[in-house]
C-alpha cells in the first residue's frame, strides 16, 4: 500500500446545456460526461493517473452503478475496499460560465463496519471527512506510525474538528469558512490551533491563501487560464488534491510549494475537459501547463 485515500463514491453525469427544463419542457444538452465523483475518490484516480496507486476505501452498492464504478477503479488498478450501502450515490452536474451547479442524491447509511487494513509501506492518508468513523481511526493509526495526512476540508461535517487534531496538511474550501464564521486568514490560525504542519484555503480563481512549513502565509495565484478555455471547474480541487499527494510521494523532501505547483498544473488541466476521467492529467499533462506558464 502506497497511500491510503477514504471517501464517498459517487457516479457523475455532467451536462452541458444552455437551459434547464422545468416543469413539462424538454431540453436537449450540448455535451455530457459519465464518470466516477467523489472527493477522496476523485482525488485517488487522480494520484494513480500521476503514478502512484492508492488503495481506496469508498461506499460501493450492490447495483449496476456500482459495478461501473468497481470496473472504473480496475480501469487504474486501484484496489477497492469496499464499505456496503444500498444505493450508489449519484450526482448531475451543469458546469455553465466558469461555475458548476451539482445536485446530488447519496447514500451514507453503511451497512457495516469500515474495513480494518494493513498499513505495513503507507506513507500517506487522504480523506474528504466522509465516512468519520473510519477516517478518525485512520487518522489516529497514521499519527502514531508517523504517516503524512492530508484533508480535503470541503464543507464542514460532525468530526471536522476533531479530525484536524490528526491533520498534517488541511486544504480547505471557501465554504469551510462561511460555515465557521472564519475569514480565510482566521481559517489559516484555526488550523495552525489544531497543529496542522501546512494549511490552505482555496479561494477559486483567487487562487490559494496558505501557510508553509515555517508558518509564512502568502497568496498563491491560481492560473491565468482564458476564460474561453475552461470547460468544467467541477472536480478541479479533488484533482488538485490528489496531484499534490502524488508529487509528496514522488518527492516526499521537496517544499509543499513544488507539491503545490505541481497540483496547481493539474487542477489547470482539469478545468479544460469535461468530466473527471477526462479531466485527469498525466505527468506529460501536467509538464505542458508549467511550461505554457513558466513564470507563474
């Protein structure tokens, strides 16, 4: 086991469309993309897409949707642990002008316990804060062993707290911060209170506001891609997520700003491509957007 990454599994069904139906009205979209979603499980195709396979605990059902997604994972040799529900997890998702609007419908109602693994050669941990149980308990087993982990700090959930007390690297969401009354340099100090060795919070095309391995907090620019380039925002932050866990496991004694760069080149591909799969970037993918913005 290279990594270990935890979250809720979702199937995407992304539309591009100039109109929204109501009422008895039919529309016909432009454009659409079927794929796997999720955060910790976006972020995993994507680590294993740079390089490095992680193993995935996610929410699998016993359905056909849950078999496309267990046939996607195959697709990138990640090995699946599966946590039972009943139904797959669904979300659509209208990306339209630099935005994206996700109506969901999920099942987190576990059937049973979460898995316990071997984490004999794990040198890193993701997690999106779904499936708390598991992710606190992880969480715990890495800090002791010494295991590097990361939060994809997305919304705010009941073990938020708690979980960050484990965090090594938190990257969290604009969103975070309106559900905490923080403003994003108040965030930055909320994470350092709870002992977290990097913390960010991304601010979308403001790019990100972080602190470093000695506390220093900077602004870090996102890309100056055309607006006429980008096709789907959806997904680009789980896509960030799981680059940066792929540059720390290819270069663990680089700075976070490489690893952040290095994501930063990722997430830019991402937001050009409609759908998650095809919003995964290679390593050659990701060598082309830093050399289109050398400078950056």
């Amino acid at each position: 086991m290279e990594a270990l990454f935890i979250g809720q599994a979702y199937i995407d069904v992304t539309l591009i469309t100039d109109t929204i139906p109501t009422g008895d009205e039919k529309s016909v979209a432009k454009d659409y993309a079927v794929s796997f979603g999720g955060n910790a499980v976006t972020a995993a195709f994507a680590c294993a897409k740079l390089g490095i396979v992680p193993d995935l605990v996610a929410s699998v059902a016993d359905d056909w949707l849950g078999r496309m997604f267990l046939d996607m994972a195959a697709r990138y040799a990640i090995p699946v642990h599966p946590r039972k529900v009943k139904r797959s997890s669904l979300s659509f998702i209208l990306p339209h002008e630099g935005r994206r609007a996700i109506l969901r419908a999920r099942d987190d109602n576990y059937l049973h316990p979460f898995p316990l693994l071997n984490l004999g050669g794990c040198r890193a941990l993701h997690l999106d804060g779904h499936q708390a149980d598991a992710a606190l308990h992880y969480a715990r087993l890495c800090r002791e062993h010494g295991i590097m982990t990361s939060l994809d700090g997305g919304g705010l959930r009941p073990a938020t707290h708690e979980l960050l007390g484990f965090i090594d690297v938190a990257v969290v969401a604009e969103r975070l911060c309106e559900q905490m009354n923080l403003t994003p340099p108040d965030m930055l100090g909320y994470l350092k209170s709870r002992g977290c060795r990097i913390g960010a919070v991304t601010e979308g095309e403001k790019g990100m506001l972080w602190y470093d391995e000695s506390g220093t907090v900077t602004r870090f620019p996102a890309l100056p891609i055309a607006k006429s380039r980008i096709v789907d925002t959806s997904g680009a932050g789980d896509v960030f997520h799981g680059a940066y866990l792929a540059s720390y496991l290819q270069r663990p004694h680089a700075l976070w700003r490489e690893h952040f760069t290095f994501a930063r080149a990722a997430s830019a591909y991402k937001i050009q491509h409609l759908g998650n799969e095809a919003g995964l970037p290679s390593q050659a993918d990701v060598a082309h957007v830093l050399a289109e913005f050398p400078t950056q």
